[in-house]
C-alpha cells in the first residue's frame, strides 16, 4: 500500500455529513482514510460503500478483530466485501486467529493491518510487554503490514527492526496524543491523524500545516 504524503486520516466522527466534510476538504492531500467503529457504528456498514463511491481514497477499516479465527474470518470477510481495502487486526489472540484474518484477506485480493502495540498510556500494562512477540509473529507468518505507536518512538524502532525495513508500518498518535509526524516517520511508513484534523475548523489547513513540517 502506497500513501499520499505519508498521512493516513483517522475519521472517527459519528455522521455522514461530517465525514463528507472533511472529506470534501481534504482528500486533495491525502489518499487513505481509516474509519473505526464510531462512524461505522453511526451510520452502518455501507458508509464504507458510500465513502469508496465517492472519493478515490483507500480505506482501512480500523475494527482491531480480536476473536476465535472462525468469527475472525467472517469479520474480515464481511467488512472487506463492503468496500474496505484493509483491516486491522490484534495480534493478541495467537497466531491462529491472526492467519484466519489473513487468510480472507487474501481469497479477497486485499490486505491486514497487524497491531502490535497502541499508542495509549494504558497500552503499557498489557500490551507492551508482548508487542515484540507480536511483531515477530508476524514475520514468522508473512504479515506484511503492521500498526505501531507515534507517541512512543522507541517501541517504534524496535519494532521497525523486528519486521525489518520492506514492511509497511502506520502509525497512530500523532498529534493530540503528542505524537509528531515528522519524527514518527523516520520509522514508519505513514503518520495517522485524527482529532486534530476532523475537529478542526479547518481540516484542510491543518493537513497542510503538518505536510509543511514533514518536509521542512
């Protein structure tokens, strides 16, 4: 998967009219654009048709499957046949439900996104102490797409050298967590935006300030 300037959105408003908003402004900038629960939740499934319709964007469902792998398979399954070119996917579960998820991805022609560790302070307790097994399970399975933190550029790194330098990272956090686009991709392939971008008066005006600090 390739990025328009190396930024992802992360749309994690809860209705349509919103999304095309800040779609409308910023889609000239960037070409892939995350949604998650709140807005699929909001407005159903099809709002992942709808945006794949009317903008020329890539669209990673953010739906973090967690399951058995027989439940995992249906998810992605069901997701990517509404429109989403990706998913993201825990690797906590083992390696059984990580390949399930996998596996229907790849029947589809399309791709998963591996978390390995978030960006949040809480992820501290009990995910970073097996985000580098994660990571490794990966590689030992031919992921090639994984998920690492913005706002904790040392896991970044190492992670970064487990799955080595041709896997694709995306990274969230970056902005009001703290997180700095610039900074983060020195590891990563792609920095993820949201809440300063979608609650902004001016989404397009802040994507254009952060792609200015990226090449400055």
């Amino acid at each position: 998967m390739k990025v328009k300037n190396q930024i992802i959105l992360a749309l994690d408003v809860e209705e349509k009219n919103r999304a095309y908003e800040i779609l409308d402004q910023v889609t000239d900038y960037l070409d892939t654009i995350k949604i998650g629960y709140p807005l699929t939740l909001a407005e159903g499934p099809q709002i992942i048709k709808s945006i794949k319709e009317d903008y020329d964007v890539q669209l990673i469902a953010d739906f973090k499957v967690a399951d058995i792998d027989a439940t995992n398979e249906k998810i992605v399954k069901t997701t990517l046949n509404w429109g989403a070119d990706a998913i993201i996917v825990h690797g906590f579960p083992g390696e059984d439900s990580v390949l399930a998820c996998k596996n229907a991805a790849e029947e589809l022609d399309k791709e998963v996104f591996l978390l390995t560790e978030m960006s949040n302070p809480g992820a501290d307790r009990f995910l970073k102490p097996v985000s580098l097994d994660i990571a490794r399970m990966g590689v030992e399975l031919g992921i090639n797409n994984y998920v690492a933190p913005a706002t904790k550029l040392d896991r970044l790194e190492k992670i970064r050298n487990i799955v080595g330098k041709d896997a694709f990272i995306i990274s969230p956090g970056v902005g009001v967590q703290g997180g700095k686009a610039k900074d983060t991709l020195e590891f990563a392939d792609a920095a993820i935006i949201g809440r300063s971008i979608y609650n902004s008066e001016s989404p397009k005006e802040v994507l254009e300030e952060v792609i200015h600090s990226i090449k400055v």
